[in-house]
C-alpha cells in the first residue's frame, strides 16, 4: 500500500524530487490560451546515440503531444522534443500547449475522438483514467525494453494503480524550498536562509524572518508598532495555499490514515500547522490573503519587483528564476521546519492514451522524454528533477544538471536535492483514491481559513463527516 502523507517514505535513496516540471495546479494558468505548433526535423543528422538494428527506412508516423506550463516551460520542453525528431526523422510531433483547464479541455478532446497520443496528466487524473481502461500500463513496455527498467527510476516519481499496473512516471521530480530575493535580506540586515536541513529555520524563527521582511509603504516592517498591515509595500512571503501539506506533515499530521478509511486533517497536529500558515496571512500580515494575491505578480516577478521578499514555492519555479538572473539577485534556501524535516515531493506523470495508434512511437518518445541525456535543458533550466536514480547517485552526472548554472544557485543541491530525499514525502495524488471530489470538500473550508472567517479546528472538524462519505481508499503502491 502506498504510504500516506504522514509517513515518510522508506524506498527513498539515500544523499547526504504537472506534470512534471510544475505543480499539480500547474494547467490552470489565467490565461485561455490553447496553442499548437508543430515541432519536426526531417534532417538526416541524428544525435551521438545511434537505435540498435534501426531498419534503414520508416512509415512517416505522426505524434500529438500535450503539456501546460509557462511560457519558459512550453519553449524548453518544445526543444526537447524537435532533439527527439531530429533524432527520429520519421517521426513528427505535433505539440499542443494547454495552459488553462487540460484535464477539462483533454475530456472535450476525448469526446470528439481527437485524444493525442502521449502528454502530461495530472496524477490523480491519470490513476482514475487509468483504472478506466483509458491509459496504457507502462510496465508493459518497461518490462520488454532492453534500456531501461523499472529499478532504473526513482521509486517516488511511479503513479500505480493497481498491483503491477502502472499509470505513468512523472515527468519530472518536484519539491518545494524557499526561494529569496538576496537584496531585500540585506537591506533587512539579515543573514541568506539556511540550506541545510539540519540548518533550517523554526517555525517561530521564520515567522520573525518574515515579519522582519514586510515593509508597509513608509517603510515600517511587521514587527514595528507602526506598521500598517492595510498599505503592505513589500511581502515578507508568499507560497501556494494548496501545499499546506508541507506544513501538516511537518507538524506531524496526516491527510488520511494508512488505509484511507478516516479523515486525519481534522486531527490537533494537521489542523495547527493549517491555522499557522492562515496566521502569516491573518495574525502577522507577513503573507497576502487570496484576494490581495490576485493583485501581485506572481514567481520571478515578484521578488524583482520587491513586491515579496520570499517565496516558499516548487522547484520548477527554478525555470523561471534561472532566466531573470541577470536582473534578479536571488537565492535558496530549505523549507522551515515546524516539528519534524519535511518537504512535500510531487511531480504530475507522463501517459500513454489508449487512443494511440502508435503505442511503439510513443514509448519511444515516452523513453527520451524520461532520460536526461536527451533532454538536460529541462534538467539545466530548473523546471524538472531527473526521475532516473543515477542522476543522484553518480556526482558527475549531478555537475550536468545541478551545479554550475543560472538556475542553480548555491545551496540547490542541499536545499533542494538532498532534502526531498533525506525528507520528502508524497503528494496525495499519488496515493488518495477519489481525491477531486474530496478537495472539492475541503478547498471550500479552507478558504475560509485563509480569509480569517473561520479557524482551521472548526472548519475541518465541519466537513469531516462529508470527506469520510467519499473516501474510497488508497491506490497500491507497486
């Protein structure tokens, strides 16, 4: 059985991780936008790597592949891709970005039978697609490949849906960790943010930090008995209310028990650590509420701006901060810790849709998609983890992608790397059957919580009858 969101994870390789390099909300952008563009070569020059007894000629073969992300995302992934067709001449990939509603807009898709053929997919998506019959199993190509195996990849980065039934790999490994604008510390007179875990701010030592960091507009920071929290010139922090996880689990709480029977955020230690990240918004103005976010520029533009000063935020938000260096002095640091080191690890997967009518093809785009040699500008720019365990194990290969370049700052590999294997656990799509429906419960509830109307303990002990209703379990872990 998968492990809950409470426990931490015992297959993790020891160093001392939508999807995808993003969130799991990484497909809901503002934007409307849906655009497709067609990435092919059909140059006879193919990369270092030559295909074992590939037959001279090949039927051309058209792939259609979808993805979200943000512009820096969708130009990455896309070069990717043309590596992969400059490779396999044969073979064209007609890219389509989704960057707002893509399991909305993948499900219309479905029902005019203009399914693609490989793509991105949120994982709890992808767990209920694929007990459906709608998503092959990949273990039934890894298991006939003579070039990679199911040992090869990291254990946390597998959506199974069943015994030997593997939905997808994510794209990528993801974790989160405080990333900081170095000039806003010094103006501050305040020491960078520690990167070890061992290191790492207290929660009392972060909330002080941040008060520290806020500046109303005459410049008074949080903790001055002249500061007014209704004119915020600058943010101490700001982070993604969804992955209130990080602190549940820090705190030592659980989002469900082992068996996905009882509803745990309702217990003392989930719900204290929800009530002390509405505290940052609510109690110490340090955090803007969800209606003051709307107002703020979001990820790089933030920090430049000096309209925040710290983000805790998923590593993915590297792509971005990698190519605002030249303008933007940032850094990383570790997530802060409540009671125990915990990091929420997370990454959306890549499928292969029962609609393909070239599952070989696919798994072969499936395959360069997957290894970093064939795709280290995704690696090198922040957006993804490699979910292959050498990438970890072997230093040398840890200097291609995780040291010596824009997106990397000091720090990364402890911040970052080292702490969602020392400290990572999963996210709940991994393993919580049922989950849209049971988020679509609790989101509601916390919002409260997050506006100040009502606090953690009342609002998850309100809907608890209503989440036990609709749990229907956990999906097994192998």
């Amino acid at each position: 059985m998968r492990k809950t969101a409470g426990l931490a994870w015992t297959g993790m390789i020891a160093l001392s991780v939508i999807v995808s390099g993003c969130s799991s909300n990484s497909g809901n952008s503002n934007t409307n936008e849906v655009s497709g563009n067609t990435v092919n070569n059909t140059s006879t020059n193919t990369a270092n790597n030559t295909v074992q007894n590939e037959p001279e000629k090949h039927d051309p073969v058209t792939l259609k592949y979808t993805f979200w992300g943000s512009p820096n995302e969708k130009k990455v992934q896309e070069a990717a891709i043309k590596s992969f067709t400059e490779k396999y001449p044969w073979i064209k990939v007609n890219t389509l970005h989704i960057p707002d509603a893509y399991t909305t807009k993948l499900t219309t898709m479905a029902s005019s039978n203009q399914m693609p053929d490989i793509g991105l997919l949120n994982g709890d998506v992808a767990l209920e697609w694929a007990s459906q019959g709608r998503i092959y199993n990949i273990l039934d190509f890894l298991n006939n490949d003579p070039d990679v195996s199911v040992n090869d990849i990291l254990p946390n980065t597998m959506y199974y849906w069943d015994e030997g039934k593997l939905a997808g790999v994510n794209g990528a490994l993801e974790a989160f960790a405080l990333f900081y604008n170095k000039d806003a510390f010094t103006d501050a007179g305040l020491p960078l943010p520690p990167t070890k875990a061992d290191e790492a701010y207290t929660w009392d030592q972060f909330v002080e930090t941040a008060q520290k960091l806020t500046l109303d507009q005459k410049g008074h920071n949080a903790l001055d008995p002249d500061f007014d929290p209704k004119a915020i010139k600058q943010f101490g922090v700001t982070m993604p209310l969804w992955a209130y996880m990080n602190g549940v689990v820090s705190n030592g709480g659980q989002f469900i028990n082992e068996d996905g029977t009882e509803f745990k955020l309702s217990d003392p230690e989930a719900a204290e650590a929800i009530q002390q990240w509405a505290d940052l918004i609510n109690k110490y103005h340090v955090a803007p509420s969800p209606t003051q976010s709307k107002n703020l520029p979001s990820g790089a533009t933030a920090l430049q701006s000096r309209k925040v000063a710290m983000t805790m935020d998923g590593q993915w938000s590297l792509v971005d901060l990698g190519a605002a260096s030249k303008k933007l002095n940032f850094g990383v640091g570790v997530a802060p810790v409540m009671k125990n080191k915990a990091t929420m690890t997370l990454g959306e997967p890549i499928v292969i849709f029962k609609d393909t009518k070239h599952p070989e093809e696919a798994w072969m785009l499936y395959k360069w998609m997957m290894n970093p040699e064939n795709t280290l500008e995704l690696q090198t720019s922040g957006l993804w983890m490699p979910v292959l365990k050498k990438w970890y194990e072997n230093e040398d290969l840890v200097s291609k992608w995780a040291a010596g370049n824009p997106a990397h700052p000091d720090g990364y590999q402890d911040a970052v790397m080292r702490n969602a294997f020392d400290n990572g656990f999963p996210n709940t799509s991994y393993y919580v059957k049922n989950l849209s429906k049971i988020n679509s419960i609790i989101d509601p509830a916390l919002e409260q919580v997050w506006l100040g109307k009502a606090t953690a303990e009342e609002a998850l002990a309100k809907i608890k009858p209503q989440v036990e209703k609709e749990l229907k379990g956990v999906y097994t872990e192998r």
